[in-house]
C-alpha cells in the first residue's frame, strides 16, 4: 500500500492489532467475516492486512442489527458491561463504553482552544441520539463547565448564555447562528460588535456542511469556529486546529480512502472515507462513512502529525465507473469551474452505446466552447466526454449533478 490513502496513528498498530484479536475472540460475527476475508488476527500489519475484508456499509450494519438486537452481534464487550445505548435514525443502535471521553471529542475542543473553566452552552440532544453526550463528556473530561441546552427555546437559551457567562458552544452551525441573530434582536451582542452581555469566543460546530458564507457570517459575530467531523457510529473522526485548512486524522481511527471497490486510491486523490474504529467496545473494521474525502499529505503549520481530511467532497453514492475510471461529481465541478461563468448550469450523463460501450456526455448551458469544455473534462478525469449545449431549463437546478443511466 505505499503511497497509497491510509492514515495510522502513531501507536495504531498495536492498537489495530489488538481490535482485530478482540473482533476475532468476542464477536462471532466479526470472526466470520474475518475468516471468510483469510484475515489472520495473528499476522495483521496494518490497514493493508485488511484489504480483502469487504466494507461494512451502514445498510449491512442495521440488518445486522435487525437480525440480532441490539447490535447484531459485532459488540467487542458484554451489554450489560456498556455505559449507554443510543438509538439513531435508522433504528441502529450505538453503544458508549465506560472509557473517560470514549467518544474522543476532547481532542477537537482542545485543539479549538476550549480550556478548564470555560462555560460550554451544549446545544445537541440528549435524548437517545449520541451527540449530547458525546461533547459533555469531552467537555467534562478537559474540565468546562457544561450547560446542557439542546434545540429550542432561543431566547431563553440567549438569557442564559448571557446571565451564567458561556465562553463556548457545541452544536449545528446554522443553530449557532441563529442563537447570535435572536441575541442581537434582545439587544445583547459580543465584544467584538461593540456590545456587552454575550462572553461566546469559540465554537466546534459539525452535523451539516459548514460553508465559507456561514462560516464569516458566525465570525463576524466575533466567534471562532471549528469544524469537527464524526458519525453516531465511529465518534470523532476529523477536527480543525486553525492553522491550516483541512481536518486531522483523530487517534482513536484507522482511515483509509477508497474506490467503490473498497481498495485504496492514491495518496491525495478523492475516494470514500473507510474508518476501522480502534475500541474494544465497539471494534468496527473497514466501515464506510459513505462520505467522500481526500488525504491532505503536507505538514500542518500547528506541527500536528496526523494527515487530513480535504474536507467533505460528496456522497460515495454519487460515483460513477466510465471505462474501468471512477468519476466524481466533484472532478467534473473543478474542471468547468476553470471555465468561469461561461458555464452557466451543467450536468453529467453516463450511458451506452448501442455498441455497449460507455459514453460519457457533459450537458453545459451558457456561452460555452463545447471543446473547452471537452478538453477541460478529459484533463481533470482522462475520459473523453461528448459536449451538448443546451438551454438552462434544460439542466433541473436541484438535479444530481451525475446521473449514471445504463
């Protein structure tokens, strides 16, 4: 696997190691799999040991669960030995161990600049969904004082930031938001505009795309925001650290990028996040997030070891294969985007001929050159597509912008 996409923490392959054996000695399930996949608990090396393992995608896991609740078997621990058990959507159910922060967020809050005796506003739910808990205990464990709001009652939760004197908050990005525009309605406001009774100076924020525009728009209330990246499933997968763009790797994961075969794309190229999730309690391998991301490979100027994540680059879903190459909705926008506002509205179309050979055909509306438009395409993905010019009504605004149609 070398150069290809794998991130292991520094002390992971001990760790990897250790998963394995347990998946292997207390989950049947696990020790199928492993066995069917000629997976040696006794000889893995690292990520590349379980290459043959097949991705566990979310779908398999809740029929899994389905077939053998709670957890279908794939449990590294005894239930009864488990600190919670959440349920989310799906009816899949997510169990917390009893390990101090077992969900890993203390790193992200740290790394965000949250420190003993902040007062943290939590606004995710407590109730059956992990994401409550998850940032309490994170803020608990570097020792904040955590005000356990949830979703709902803003006006009442913006009396409180302001009368117990919240530093910090937890929760959606466009709920933040909307916490700092109904305190300016009560006529309190942060320092930084010039008014007094709100103290909030950072946030880690994750659950929905946090976009550059919603991003100024919560800075210019004065706030630092952080991004932090997880499932109900994994727990803490990615953060920011402000230095640089991107997320680090936590070192509670093995991640690997992949193609839709489950094989590792190389160093730096787009593929779908596949986490192998290092606990004994939950000792999930090769489980894929369904997201699509790319590993960041040059040094981070916070010195921070760990790779990261580019970001959210789409839904695995959304790939295609054309002849033997896998095609991204993502690849397609950064070729045409080079184009400006000459592309006015553009969609992907895979089909076959009547020769049963695949055809690639990028519909463009706007004052386009169809071979700029064609070279472009064949620079960014090494197809050659066929180029139409089509009118705007012609492209659906909210279409998928990659319609595989064979």
């Amino acid at each position: 696997m070398s150069g290809a996409s794998a991130w292991v923490p520094p002390d992971g392959l001990s760790r990897l190691q250790s998963t394995v054996d347990r998946a292997w000695h207390r989950s049947p399930v696990w020790r199928e799999r492993l066995a069917a996949a000629g997976v040696d608990p006794a000889r893995v090396a690292g990520p590349e040991s379980l290459a043959a393992l097949p991705v566990l995608r979310k779908e398999s896991l809740g029929s899994l669960q389905a077939a053998a609740r709670p957890f279908g078997g794939l449990l590294g621990e005894e239930v009864g030995r488990l600190a919670r058990i959440f349920l989310s959507p799906g009816a899949i159910y997510d169990p917390e161990g009893t390990e101090p922060d077992y969900w890993r967020f203390s790193r992200a809050l740290r790394a965000a600049g949250f420190r003993p005796g902040d007062r943290v506003i939590n606004c995710f739910s407590y109730h059956l969904s992990p994401a409550g808990f998850m940032f309490d205990s994170a803020a608990r464990t570097l020792g904040c004082v955590v005000v356990p709001a949830g979703v709902g009652q803003q006006e009442l939760q913006v009396r409180v930031m302001a009368e117990v004197g919240v530093t910090g908050y937890v929760g959606l990005p466009s709920y933040l938001l909307a916490l700092l525009e109904r305190a300016a309605d009560l006529g309190l406001s942060t320092p930084d505009q010039g008014g007094e009774g709100l103290r909030i100076r950072r946030a880690v924020v994750t659950g929905e795309p946090l976009s550059p525009a919603l991003r100024g728009r919560l800075e210019s209330f004065g706030v630092a925001v952080y991004q932090a990246y997880a499932t109900a499933d994994l727990g803490l997968i990615g953060y920011e650290c402000g230095a640089s763009p991107g997320l680090h790797l936590d070192d509670g994961v093995v991640v690997e990028i992949c193609d839709p075969d489950g094989l590792p794309v190389p160093l730096g190229e787009v593929g779908e996040v596949v986490v192998s999730l290092l606990s004994q309690t939950y000792p999930l391998l090769r489980f894929g997030t369904g997201d699509l991301s790319a590993l960041v490979a040059e040094p981070c100027a916070c010195g921070r070891p760990a790779l990261r994540l580019k970001g959210w680059l789409g839904r695995a879903n959304e790939v295609a294969k054309v002849r033997g190459l896998f095609l991204y909705p993502r690849q397609l926008e950064a070729a045409l985007a080079g184009l400006g506002e000459a592309v006015a509205r553009w969609r992907a179309v895979v089909e076959r001929d009547a020769h049963h050979r695949d055809v690639l055909r990028v519909e463009v509306a706007g004052r386009v050159d169809p071979a700029a438009v064609r070279e472009a395409v064949r620079a960014a993905t090494r197809l050659n597509p066929e180029v139409e010019v089509v009118a705007p009504e012609a492209i659906p605004a909210e279409g998928p912008r990659l319609q595989d149609r064979r």
